[in-house]
C-alpha cells in the first residue's frame, strides 16, 4: 500500500507543457509513464514515444494519466497503446484504482444499489482502501484528472445512462442501472449534464425543442436560443443563415424552431434576448441567466469561474486554470473557452493571454476587443458617478 508521504511526491521532470511537448517531438521514451498526449484533430491520445506522425503543437493537450484524457472524450492511440504504461507519479496509481472501484460501484445492480446509489461513493469510503486522507485523496484527483471524484463519478453515471438510453432502455430501468438513487437527482441534473430530458436524449434528441430569434445589437447580428430550461446559444454575426447553420450543428438532433412573438413558449426567450441586449448596450452589467448547453464536467468548472470575473474586467488563462486547480491545463481552458455555446452569457471574451493578447474568439477578435472596450468604459462611467 502506498504511504501518505508517497501521495504529495510530484514527478521533477516532463511537468510543464514545453518539456512535455519536446519529449513528444523527440519521441523520447523516458516520457513514457509520466503523462500522455492528445490530438484535437484525431481525437487520439497517445505515449510520449509514439511513431505516429507528429501533430500540430496547436492541436496537442497533455493530460497526467490516461484516464484523463479519456475522462475528457478521447480514445487510445491503437499503434501505442498508452493505457499500458506504468506512471512514475505514485499518485496516478492511486487515483486510477479510486477511478476503478467507483466504476466498480457505479456497474452494481440490485437492489441495494438501486436504494443508496449515489450515498454509497463517499470521499471516506475511497480514501481509506488507498491509505490516503479524504483531503490527499481530492487533491490527487484534482491534479491528475482535473476533476473531484465526485465529478468523476456523475461523468461515469452520466455515460452509463448515455449508453443505455440509446440501446431503448426506458428511462426508468436506465437511471437505476447508471447507479442514480432516484429520478428527482438525474431529473435535477439532466439539463446541464445532457442538455435534455432523459427521454429526449434516448431518442438521439428528437423532441428537444429550442425555440430561436435572431435580432439587431451593436455588433451585428445576434442569435439567442432556449429551450424552456434556459439559453442555449448565443451567437455573434452578420449572417443569419450562417448563425442559424451554427445553431443546426450545434444541436443537429434537436427540433430548432424561429420563435413567434406572443406564443407561450417565446415569453422567457424575449425577456433573455430583451436583457442580453440591454447588457450589449451596457446597460445590465449583471448578466445572471439560466443556461441549458451540453458539457463535460471540465467545461462546465471553467465555464462557472469564467461567470465569475467581474464586469469590466479580464483573466488570463493561466489565471482562470489556477483558479478551478489546474494550473498545467492552460490550452484545456483555452479550449473550453472556445467551444463555449453562449457568448455573453458566459463571457469567454473577457479571458486573455498573459502577454494582454486577446488570442482567438469565435466570433471575432474585433468583436471581442469591442466588448472588453465597452465594458472598461461603462465600468469607469460608473465609477466616476459613484465618486460624484
């Protein structure tokens, strides 16, 4: 068993992203074992020494452990195999035998299962077994995965759920058989997890309805889609066919609808639009408001803490990774950023480089540096009326 002392060892070599990318361009072998690398573009993570061609820097994630790159949509390279090696970090060892007894716990039927469920997966519970404290247990899993074992263990129930709707389970025998105590705890987590009902997503998401508008706001076109539960897409442009295409790509299952004024559905939509402009104008600095998007349990931690920089202000990404515990995963918060559904609501444009660079924006640089210009000013007028 591994003592207490052996969990806080940190690997001395291959810690940062440029030495870690220089043993994958050397293909070096001593890498193996201390982290892996995943390619955007494939989809592939592979071993630092793998011979497949080498990969673009900018298409390129390092992850601690295998199980992280798999925990963040990944699959293993075939030519490599990179689940096979053996870490030098004491920590993976231990995080990746906590990642299989709750896999373990979570793939239990029965019908104690079935009662206890999630109560079953406790901090104390996988600590022990490991010889590690709760605090040292989640710290490692932080480290390694990114995540807290109990954010690994939604992300497997939700996979498992996932897998059994789409083979025709009813939603009933599916929840119980992904490990959920109850229907009131998937149906409270359905929305931000699959962005759906549960019966919606067994039927690939046909009969998920997101009702759109598009309107005028100061830097062009904006589309702003919702469903019920909250917003889902908030898109920047000149095109409305182009935006609407977005949309459809986005959510290429789902039953997208141009909203029609005065209609039941449409009353939240025109509210969220009404006060997504108004913040635009900067007029509403506090943009609080519902989402409904699809995202892994990395996306989601940046997401929230992207929420949390205030008005008038930016973060770099490095600041943003330290924040949520990763400082390692700056291009992975990059990343999440750039892949974020709804603009504005989440504000991604007011994440930076380190050097004050605005890096990339999906909707334009030019449209980011106009909503950081306007931000900084509505944030000096106000200030200024305060001192008054």
């Amino acid at each position: 068993m591994l003592n207490r002392k052996n969990i806080e060892l940190q690997p001395t070599a291959f810690r940062e992203g440029e030495s870690r990318w220089r043993a994958v361009q050397n293909r070096d072998r001593a890498a193996d074992g201390a982290f892996v690398y995943a390619v955007r573009s494939t989809g592939i993570y592979c071993r630092p020494s793998c011979a497949a061609r080498k990969p673009r820097r900018e298409q390129v994630l390092f992850f601690a452990a295998a199980d992280a790159a798999e925990e963040s949509g990944f699959r293993p390279c075939q030519r490599c195999f990179p689940r096979g090696v053996t870490s030098s970090d004491p920590r993976v060892e231990i995080v990746a035998a906590v990642c299989r007894e709750i896999d373990a716990r979570i793939a239990e039927i029965g019908a104690d299962a079935e009662r206890e469920g999630e109560a079953r997966i406790t901090l104390s519970s996988l600590s022990t077994p490991v010889g590690v404290s709760r605090h040292q247990l989640e710290r490692a899993f932080r480290s390694i995965m990114g995540i807290t074992p109990r954010q690994y263990a939604d992300a497997q129930r939700m996979r498992r759920l996932k897998s059994q709707l789409k083979k025709g389970d009813d939603v009933t025998t599916a929840l119980y058989d992904a490990g959920f105590g109850s229907s009131s705890r998937l149906y409270e987590r359905a929305p931000s997890q699959l962005g759906m009902t549960p019966a919606a997503y067994g039927r690939g998401g046909a009969g998920m309805q997101i009702n759109y508008t598009i309107a005028d706001s100061r830097l062009g076109r904006v589309l702003v889609g919702a469903t019920e539960r909250g917003i889902s897409a908030v898109y920047l442009g000149e095109s409305d066919a182009k935006l609407l295409g977005e949309l459809r790509k986005e959510y290429p299952q789902a039953d997208i609808l141009k909203d029609e004024s005065g209609t039941v559905k449409s009353k939240n939509l025109g509210k969220w639009v009404g006060q997504i402009l108004s913040h635009l104008d900067g007029h509403a600095p506090h943009l609080d408001l519902p989402t409904d998007v699809q995202a892994t349990a990395f996306q989601r931690r940046v997401w929230e803490e992207l929420r949390k920089i205030p008005y008038g202000t930016t973060r770099t990404y490095t600041q943003v990774a330290r924040s949520i515990g990763k400082p390692a995963a700056v291009r992975a918060v990059a990343r999440a950023c750039a892949t974020n559904p709804v603009s504005v609501v989440v504000p991604c444009h007011r994440v930076v480089r380190q050097d004050g660079d605005l890096a990339g924006y999906r909707w334009g640089v030019g449209r980011k540096r106009n909503l950081l210009d306007a931000e900084s000013a509505a944030g000096r007028a106000r200030r200024g009326k305060s001192e008054d």
